[in-house]
C-alpha cells in the first residue's frame, strides 16, 4: 500500500522553523484529550487471539490449546512509542519521574531503537537547499510502500482477546 508521510520539517520564508501538518487527518503529537484518544485507540486492541499454528508460522511454538493468546508487536512498539511521548508532555522532567516509570520509558526508547534497526529503512530521502534556512535540508515526507496499517487494526480488533486464562 502507498502511504505519503506527513509532519516534515520546513522553513517559512522568515527563516523561522516549523512542522507542516497540513497533509495529517489526526495529529498523534502534544498532550490534548484529542491527541491522547488517538493514541488510546492503539491500546484497545493490545491482545488477540490466534489459532496455535498461525502463532508457530512466526516461530513462537505452543501447545496445542484450541487459541492462543498474544500481542502484536505493532501494537507494543505503539505503546512505547506512546511512553516516551507522555513521558515529555507530562510536565515532569525525566529525572523527577519514578524509578518504575523511568524503566518502562528506558525500554521503551531502547526497544524502538531496537525495531528501527531490525527493519534499517533503507529509502533515500530527499535533499533540497532551502533559501530561508540558507542550507540543505531533508524533504521528510514522500510516498513510501507500507503494510496496510488499517487492515492490520482491523484483524486485531475482530480477534480480540476478551479473556486471558493464566
């Protein structure tokens, strides 16, 4: 599926910087009850349930119970994602946070870090002079082929663990 990300970075013709969100259908960045219902929507669909020998496919070996109960690693890199973005809106500084809630951001960011290596996009982005910033800049937006993010929501939510039996 061709996607065309949003919030690039430019410079206005005063030389001022600025994040262009004209192309964005819902912003997922600052700390409004809207922003934050946009990323709860991630949260509601954090566990599925899958039939034991599609959870094999991806070489996680189960028994043979008639479902499996699991995340979709899509749905944890989200959340992380969404730790460390509360974790700079929420008014405290990093240092001011608890012990246990600076060690979920720490594996958070590490774990991000982690999955942007394992899939080491390799698109070429754009370089362009821009007059007001007087240098060369990076054009961040562009099309790019991703997985059908919709689709994949939309899977988790119709198979969505109600239910987890410990």
């Amino acid at each position: 599926m061709q996607r065309h990300l949003t919030g690039g970075l430019k410079y206005d013709d005063s030389g001022n910087l600025y994040r262009d969100t004209s192309g964005e259908i819902r912003s997922y960045v600052g700390n409004s009850s809207e922003v934050h219902d946009a990323w709860n929507v991630f949260d509601a669909v954090q566990t599925v349930q899958m039939r034991p020998e599609d959870v094999n496919k991806a070489g996680l070996f189960v028994d043979n119970r008639p479902m499996v109960v699991t995340i979709l690693d899509v749905f944890h890199q989200l959340h992380c994602l969404n730790q460390v973005r509360m974790a700079l809106y929420d008014g405290s500084s990093f240092v001011e946070l608890d012990a246990k809630r600076r060690m979920h951001v720490d594996h958070c960011i590490d774990y991000i870090r982690q999955m942007i290596e394992c899939r080491s996009d390799m698109t070429p982005l754009k370089l362009y002079y821009s007059e007001p910033a007087g240098r060369m800049m990076v054009d961040f937006e562009g099309d790019r082929t991703c997985k059908d993010f919709d689709a994949v929501r939309d899977w988790a939510r119709q198979h969505r663990a109600t239910k987890i039996a410990i």
